[in-house]
C-alpha cells in the first residue's frame, strides 16, 4: 500500500517520540512491502516561533493532501502561566481537529501484564482491563462561544451539543462494541447539564438499532471513581469532549503510565493519530520520553488502513519491551540505562528480526547485555 503521512512533530518530547514512531513505519514498510512517504510540518509552540501561527497555512495543506496524520504533543510551559496571550499552541491542535472533521477520538486503555505492578492501583483490580473510550473531539465546551467581560472579571465557555454531533459517534461506538464485549457505558452528568440529557437521550434512541450491545449510564463523578475501583466493568466508554480528556489521563493510571496511551482522531475523510500525553518540557532531550504512545499511535494508523497484520506486528513488539523491560524511567525507575531511542531501536528491530532482537535483548533488564 502506498500513503502519504503528514508529520507533525509540534513541541516538547513530541520530536522524540515521533521520530521513533516514524523509525517503526519504515521497518513495517520494509518488511511488507509498502510505501510510506512521510512530510514534516510545523505546529504549536514551534510553529508560533517560526510563523506566528500555531497552525500554519502550509501545514493544514499538507494535511489534507494526506493520507494520515501523525502527531507528536503540543504545548509550551511560556503559554501556560500566562493567561493573557491570545495566540496559544493547542490553538494549532483544535484548529486542525475542527478544520479535519475529527469528530471521534478512539482511546484504547489495556493492563499490560508485565506493567501490572507498574501501576499504583492493585494487580488483582486491573489484570485484564480492556477499554476503548469514544471521546467525542470536535464539540462541547472546547468549541462553544468563549467571553469574557470588558473589565476581565467575567469569563464563559458555552457546552453545546447537536442531534447530529452526538449521532456520528455514538454509531462508531457501537460499532466498536460489536466487536468487542459488547456494551458501552455513556459517561455524561445528565443530572445536571442540559446538554448531557441530550447526549442520553440520543444515545438512548440509537442504541435501540443495537439490540446485542448492553448501554449503561454513569454519571461522570461515578465514572471517574469506578475506572479507579473496578475498570474492568468497563468495555466501551463513550462520552463528550471534555469529560473524555480527564478520564482518558486518569485511565492512563491503569497502564502503568500515560507513556503508554494511543489514540486515533478520525473524521468521514481524514485521520490523525497521537500519543494522548502532553509536551512534557522538563525532559526534553534527555532520552526519557516513553516513544510507545507514540508507536502504538502509529499501530492505529495502521489499522486505520486495514493493515491489520502490520499494527498487530507493532504490538507485539512493544508488548516485548515490555515484557523484557526495554521501557523508559515512567515504567522502569530502576533503571535510566534505556533511552527513548534505543526503546524504538528495539522494537524496530524486533519488526525485521523477531527472533534475533528476541536473543540480544534478553538479558538488558539484568544489565547483562552489551548490545544497546
Ligand atoms: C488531549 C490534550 C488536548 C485536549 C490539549 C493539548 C488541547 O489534552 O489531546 O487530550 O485537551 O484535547
Ligand atoms: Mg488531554
């Protein structure tokens, strides 16, 4: 298969990891014979010191002439402590989103069985979590009308949803639990917010068309407290925009780290794929970043097309640095040995050469290899 990707690379430890992701594309490319073209372009922080504009014209255009996206972090500390600036580096993130179509968020959260003790909540709570949260990416209180007062005391986001908004992605969802454990849980706080009552009542309407999927509700404080107790009730999340932020990190806990967290942006014509960490300033450069978000965003992308055999390649590799402790410091505090590069240098070599990355690899987590 021949694609065009677009990478954009953005702030912080963005660079570093996508550079490891793009690595484990060549080597899939390679070993199956595809062609994957790859064209970088500016966005966030970067962008606004090079263009002053978070999302440069060129950058979108290169986008949409794409076939993909992938995406590293965006953000810069400069922009976080200074609530008066009106140019901002997610800027360049939500633009794109919006102007995309990227409606559906897809966050896959899974208990690694070799990170299980990496975790702070118990072994026996989180063994066997499998969730995909359906974060709704281009509406709610992200987009609504924002104001704020002449004198500066007043400020508003307007949370608004339409019919149609809410349709397009509670259909993916289901669709995803059809081939999963079959239920989707609709987080919403529809004791309070209008907005939400129009989410369950629609969702409620659609999942009438889904006789053999089970829909539950639970309010979003609940929900928040239930992925900490017992995330292995859950199979399906579907919820809005802001409400899918927070619990998407929360859930990150489960894994063992956010360093570990995909996700795929999808919309009727394009799609963009991003670890769903943040910029991570303090450790640019340092070879710390986890790059497997990173690389597992690129196993979406994969899937994306169809490349099934190819994403599933790329987790089995990364379930073996896992396995054998080839990880970063997030997951492996024992040991800063192994760097952002040699974790994709592993799993690189892994995709060409199973058996043989297998053997010279075996021994790093005891310090007994010379190899990396
Ligand atoms: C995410 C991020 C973004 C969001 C930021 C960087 C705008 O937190 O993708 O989860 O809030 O959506
Ligand atoms: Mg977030």
């Amino acid at each position: 298969m021949k694609l065009n990707i677009a990478v954009l690379p953005g702030d912080g430890i963005g660079p570093e990891v996508i550079e490891q992701a793009v690595k484990v594309l060549k080597a899939i490319a390679l070993e199956f014979n595809h062609s994957f073209n790859f064209k970088k372009a500016s966005v966030g922080a970067t962008a606004i010191n090079e263009f002053g504009n978070p999302l440069p014209e060129q950058t979108l255009d290169l986008c949409k002439a794409s076939d993909a996206i992938l995406f590293g972090a965006i953000g810069h500390p400069k922009y976080d402590n200074d609530p008066s600036l009106e140019v901002r580096p997610e800027q360049g993130l939500l633009h794109l989103r919006k102007a995309l179509g990227l409606f559906a968020n897809v966050r896959p959260v899974k208990a690694y069985e070799s990170t299980l003790d990496k975790s702070p909540l118990r072994r026996e709570n989180i063994k066997g979590t499998d969730i995909s949260i359906y974060r709704e990416l281009t509406g709610g209180i992200y987009f609504g009308e924002k104001k704020l007062s002449e004198d500066g005391d007043l400020a508003s986001d307007l949370c608004e949803y339409s019919r149609h908004e809410i349709e397009r992605i509670t259909h993916l969802a289901f669709k995803a639990a059809q081939s999963r454990q079959k239920k989707v849980t609709l987080v919403d706080k529809a004791n309070v917010l209008e907005s939400s009552r129009l989410w369950r009542k629609v969702v409620t309407e659609i999942g009438i068309q889904y006789p053999e999927i089970t829909l539950n509700y639970l309010f979003v404080d609940n929900a928040a407290m239930q992925l900490i107790l017992n995330p292995k009730q859950f199979d399906v999340i579907l919820t809005e925009n802001m409400f899918g932020d927070i619990i998407s990190d929360e859930a990150s806990v489960i894994g063992g780290s956010i360093g570990l967290l995909a996700s795929a942006s999808l919309g009727e014509k394009h799609a963009l794929f991003e670890p769903i960490h943040g910029s991570f300033p303090e450790a640019i450069n340092k070879g710390i970043a986890n790059p497997i978000a990173s690389i597992l965003s690129a196993a979406m992308l994969l899937d994306h097309f169809q490349l099934n055999q190819e994403a599933n390649h790329i987790r089995e590799a990364v379930e073996k640095s896992l396995e054998l402790n080839i990880t970063t410091p997030d997951l492996n505090e024992n040991n800063f040995d192994i760097s952002t590069n040699q974790v994709g240098d592993f799993i690189e070599d892994f995709i060409s050469n199973p058996e043989d990355s297998n053997v010279n690899f075996t021994n790093v987590s005891l310090g007994q290899s010379t190899i990396i």
